[in-house]
C-alpha cells in the first residue's frame, strides 16, 4: 500500500506501480486518534490529507484538511468545490468559443470593400459570391 501526493509524481517514471512512488510514513494515520490534536499536527506540518487505516493496514477512509486549516473537508464540501470548478471550466469554455466566434467574424474596418464603380453595388450573378 502507498500513498501518493502530488509531489511523489513530480519526475516520477510514468509506467511505476503506484506502490514505488508513494509512502507511508507520516501519511497514514490510525482510527482511535483524537480529531482536533490531528487537525494541529496536519496544519502545522501543513498536511493536508491522511489515509485512515486500521491494525491490518487497510483504508478505513480519508482525512481532508479544509485549505484554512480549520476544519475537515465534508462531502458536502468537496462536491461543492468540484461544482465550482465544474462551473469554471463552462464559463472558460464559454468565453473560448466567443473569442473564437469574434476572431472569425471580420470587424468592419477588416471587411472588404466593394468595387469602384458608378457608386452602386453591382448585380450579382450565379457563382460569383457576394453580389456587391
């Protein structure tokens, strides 16, 4: 069993089994601790997730530090953060796809100018594109 943190990954070899890059030390936690001294000690060494396992080893679940340090994260928060970040990537997507539309769209200074001639457009014909 391993735990991985973002930094384990950091230059690590893609194709390792999770077991090599993560560990154990300081990441697991047992499930008779109390939770207020296991909040102090995550914030000071500015933890922010343990694996709960019992005697045996095996996960029981996760400790999630709120980003204040004052609490642990709920489920309740974690799915209204990933709703925020949901909501972020639409509003990306969103503004990506007007600046895409408003870079296709020629501006009126950009726009081609029609023919010279007696002051008037001429008469389109089949075929010729835009009747100027």
């Amino acid at each position: 069993m391993s735990v991985v943190e973002r930094a384990d990954l950091e230059g690590a070899d893609p194709e390792a089994p999770v077991s090599t890059v993560g560990a154990l030390d300081g990441r697991v936690i047992g499930p008779g601790g109390d939770a207020e001294d296991v909040r102090l000690a995550m914030a000071a060494r500015r933890q922010r997730r343990l694996a709960v396992v019992d005697h045996d080893g095996t996960l029981l679940g996760l400790l999630c530090l709120k980003r204040s340090g004052r609490g642990f994260c709920s489920a309740e928060d974690v799915a209204a953060r990933e709703a925020e970040r949901a909501a972020r990537r639409g509003e990306h997507r969103a503004q990506d796809a007007a600046e895409g539309a408003a870079e296709a769209t020629p501006s009126a200074s950009a726009a081609p100018h029609p023919p010279s001639g007696r002051g008037g457009p001429t008469p389109a014909r089949a075929g010729d594109g835009p009747g100027w």
